[in-house]
C-alpha cells in the first residue's frame, strides 16, 4: 500500500514524540513523587499532575512549563491569573484552571495558618508579615485593620473593604466600631497597591491623618498605616507621616 507523504511524516512526528505514559518511570511527575518524594519535582512536574493531561501539541509537563514561561518562571505570577485567563491555554479547560486555582490558594493558606495568639508588633516589619499573606496575588484593592491591645499584641486582623484596581472605600465609622467591640487600644491600618507602587496618594495621607484625629478623641492609637505590595511595604510611622 502506498501511503501520502504527509501521512508517513504525521506518523514519524507521533514516533518520536514521547508522551509522559512513554517515559522512564523515575521520570514521570505522579511516579516520580512516589519514588522521590515532592520536593524532587520540578513546579511544572507539579501543576502537570494536577491538571493531569496535556493538549495535542504538547504533554502536561510541556504544557505546564510554557503557561509557566508565560508567567515569567513565576509562581507568584501564575498566582494572579484567574480561571478566564488559565483557559485562554490550549488544553485548559474550566476544570483544570480551577485546580490550579486551587491548589494555589492552598498554599497561600497554608502560609497564613499559623495562630494569632501571642503575636506582638514591635515595628512595622511584623504588621508587614503578619497581613502579606492576604494581599498576595490580589489585582484589587484591599483595606484591613490589625487591632491591638496595650501591650500591643494582636487581638485579630480583619478585612473592612474591597475595591478595584485603584482604590476601595473606607468608613472611619466602621473602623472605630471595630476597634471599640474589641476593646482595642491600638490599630494599624494597611492597604494594597496591585501596581506595585508603594507611594501614598494624597488621599492617603489625607485618611491616615483624619483617622488619626479621630482615634485620639477616643484614646484609641493610630500607630501605623502600611500601603503593601507582594514583596515590600511603606510605613507612615517610619516615614514620619502620623
């Protein structure tokens, strides 16, 4: 029988094309857990096992390590995709995007599950670590409060509202509120700037002071305001602006 030429060379791409079931055990990213154990999986082993098939171009892995690519070798930055954005892959389908989705919110829980009680702010730096994990990865604007006894330990830290991308509203009311149902001495406001600046606007500046004023009335300290991105923060108090 005499085949197309194109044919013969479809046939001899497939031939040498390995897909992951034709790989060394070893070398498979489920097989290669269990020999090795996780932590010898590269992060493209990883998300391959969760979305546990590729497309018809390329293998899970490979599939994995260009979305990866995609997003600058980052975790972090495929953190910030949404399900939309994951599916916009060839071979991501709405299901496998929620497990990446997933798997990644895992893991930033993971990081935030260690307990509130006895945690002390001394300097900016612990406000910074104790709220990064709640703004990584956002495309939008949060406002929270850290609410402190006298001691200045942690009494809880709390969400208040959620924006876009440029800014979220704040009501002085609901901060004091807060604060007085918890009979706190001290807060530290902290918001986030998804674009990665960390410099106050002039509204800022405007709120801290205001709200400021207004805790003084009520003998409850405003003893910071942190503006935080994914890796760094800007202090008002150690830049002299409360």
């Amino acid at each position: 029988m005499v085949y197309p030429e194109g044919f013969i060379l479809h046939l001899a791409m497939e031939d040498n094309r390995l897909t992951i079931k034709r790989w060394a055990e070893e070398d498979r990213p489920r097989e290669k857990l269990l020999l090795k154990g996780k932590s010898a999986l590269s992060e493209a082993e990883l998300i391959a096992i969760l979305i546990g098939s590729g497309n018809t171009e390329q293998t899970a892995v490979e599939l994995s390590q260009h979305i990866l690519k995609q997003c600058g070798n980052s975790i972090a930055s495929l953190a910030r995709l949404s399900v939309k954005d994951l599916q916009k892959f060839k071979g991501i389908g709405e299901a496998k995007a929620i497990s990446i989705v997933a798997a990644l919110e895992i893991g930033r829980r993971r990081k935030e599950a260690e307990p509130m009680k006895r945690i002390k702010i001394t300097s900016s730096n612990d406000g910074f670590e104790l709220l990064r994990g709640d703004f990584m990865d956002l495309n939008h604007e949060e406002f929270w409060l850290i609410l402190l006894k006298r001691n200045n330990e942690v009494i809880k830290k709390e969400m208040l509202s959620r924006g876009g991308v440029s800014g979220t509203v704040v009501d002085a009311k609901i901060i004091f509120k807060r604060a007085l149902e918890e009979t706190a001495s001290g807060l530290i406001l902290a918001h986030n700037h998804p674009s990665g600046n960390m410099k106050p606007s002039h509204e800022d500046i405007n709120l801290t002071k205001r709200l400021k004023e207004a805790g003084r009335s009520l003998d409850i300290s405003v003893l910071d305001h942190l503006i935080i991105t994914d890796n760094d923060y800007f202090s008002f108090a150690d830049e002299g602006l409360l």
